[in-house]
C-alpha cells in the first residue's frame, strides 16, 4: 500500500481508474485534490486572522499550491506558517511573510491597476512567491542568482502554466533593465541597502519592499515619491536568507 501524504487527513479517496477508452484528464494537474485545497484554505483563513485583508492576495495563495515547491518529505508542513529549506542553503519564505510584502506593495494599486502592472521580484528561490505574484499582477519577472535553484523554480512551475511569469537567472542587485520600469519591487532576500538599481527601476509611485540588516533585520518599503525622491518606511523585524552579489 503507498502511504497517504498527511494533507489528506481523513478524505475519502476513490480508487484510481482503470484505463478508458479516452486518457482521463485530471482537473487538478497536481494530482493531490481535495485535500490539499482545505489545507491552503486552513492557510488562507489564518493569513486573514492575523490581518491579511487583500483579497486578490488572499485568493491567489488560496490557488498556489504551496506542497508543490517544497521537498516531498517535508510537503506535509507546506502549509504551516514556516519557512522551509528549499536546497542550495536557501529558504522558501513563511506564507505570513509572503503575504504581507506582496499585500504591502500591491496597496496602492486598484484591482484593474493590478491587471496592467509589472511587478519585479528579487531572488525567485522555489518560485512560490513568484507564482503568487503572478496572480496578482499582469505581468511578473523574478530573477535568481543560483543556476540551480533557477532551474527548480522552472520545474515547480511548469504544472501552474502562468504566461504571465518570466524568470531570469542573473544578479538581482541589477535588476532587469530590458524590463523596468516597475510598478512594484518585492526583494526576498536581505541585503545592508537598497541596491541603487532597484530604486531607479521603480515607476513614479510604485512600492518596493525589501528585507534590510544582517544580525538584525527589518522589511524596508519604499514609495518613488518623484524623479528624484523616494520615501522610506521601516516596518517589522524579520529573517530573510543573505541577499549576494554575482552568479553562481
Ligand atoms: N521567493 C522565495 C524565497 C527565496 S529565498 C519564496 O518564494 O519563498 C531568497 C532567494 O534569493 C534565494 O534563492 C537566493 O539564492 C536568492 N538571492 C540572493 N541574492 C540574490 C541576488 N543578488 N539576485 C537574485 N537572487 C538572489
């Protein structure tokens, strides 16, 4: 007998079918069904308890399925509040974490802004967040500097189909020039400042949010207030894996 992944709980399982006349399509490409959606709800419901509002953030970590970008072991605490190793020494950021910076920086912007708003994203990791913020934006780019991760993040993907999501494998101290500017910034890895390129890629009144310190950190979120100004607010402490320069 193969053994039940926890995140089924107690659901009853119909045995699989035997083959038809026509290949049978599976609704849910990810092949876990029920169960795994109650879990994501289970989630989701906890995000608004601890006060995450936005409900095209709450509705778009609803349909990600987060059990998808972890190691298989550990796809029975994907929807935790955790953050969890992902490979490479790197992380996949807790779900609070996730929603909060992407709430944050989205805040500004109506529903139909959303649909024609690029936003960029720093350090693509698992891609978790990336397929996240493809849900809420028109169009989103996320940029990875470990070819391997670049590489998984592709794979974990791949099942989702999101057109709209293109993934970069460079240093994102740069940013994406070929892509700028943006209408938001989300940096998910902690570096002593704000690269300069960043600041420069962000449309007049787009947001960023960024993890800042080394012992001690804290999210950063920045408004381009005009050509010339940005303004800065800093918000709750945090833990984010070090944001490095080059490629590797
Ligand atoms: N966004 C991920 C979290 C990834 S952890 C999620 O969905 O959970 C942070 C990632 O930032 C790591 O994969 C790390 O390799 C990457 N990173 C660190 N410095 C970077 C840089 N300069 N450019 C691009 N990615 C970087």
């Amino acid at each position: 007998m193969t053994r039940r992944p926890p995140w089924l709980g107690s659901l009853p399982v119909a045995a699989p079918r035997r083959a038809a006349a026509a290949p049978v399509r599976l609704v849910n490409p990810t092949g876990l069904g029920l169960a795994s959606e109650r879990a994501r709800a289970n989630m989701v419901d906890s995000l608004r308890r601890i006060g995450v509002r936005d409900p095209q953030v709450l509705e778009a970590m609803v349909q990600v399925p987060r059990h998808l970008f972890v190691e298989p072991a550990l796809a029975s605490r994907a929807y935790e509040d955790v953050a969890l190793p992902i490979g490479h020494g790197q992380t996949i950021s807790k779900p609070s974490t996730v929603a909060r910076m992407i709430e944050m920086v989205a805040a500004p912007l109506s529903p139909a802004a959303r649909a024609g708003a690029q936003v960029l994203e720093i350090g693509t990791g698992c891609g978790y967040q990336a397929a996240v913020l493809a849900r809420v934006f028109g169009q989103a780019v996320s940029v990875e500097r470990l070819r391997g991760l670049h590489e998984q993040a592709r794979g974990n993907l791949r099942a989702l189909r999101l057109s709209n999501l293109r993934l970069v494998f460079g240093d994102g101290n740069l940013g994406v020039p070929q892509a700028a500017p943006f209408d938001a910034i989300v940096v998910a890895a902690a570096g002593d400042a704000i690269p300069d390129a960043l600041l420069e890629q962000m449309k007049i009144g787009a947001r960023l949010i960024a993890p800042i310190g080394t012992t001690r950190q804290a999210l950063h979120l920045v408004e381009r207030v005009d050509r010339e100004q940005w303004q800065l607010t800093v918000l709750d402490a945090v833990r984010f894996v070090p944001l490095r320069s080059g490629t590797s």
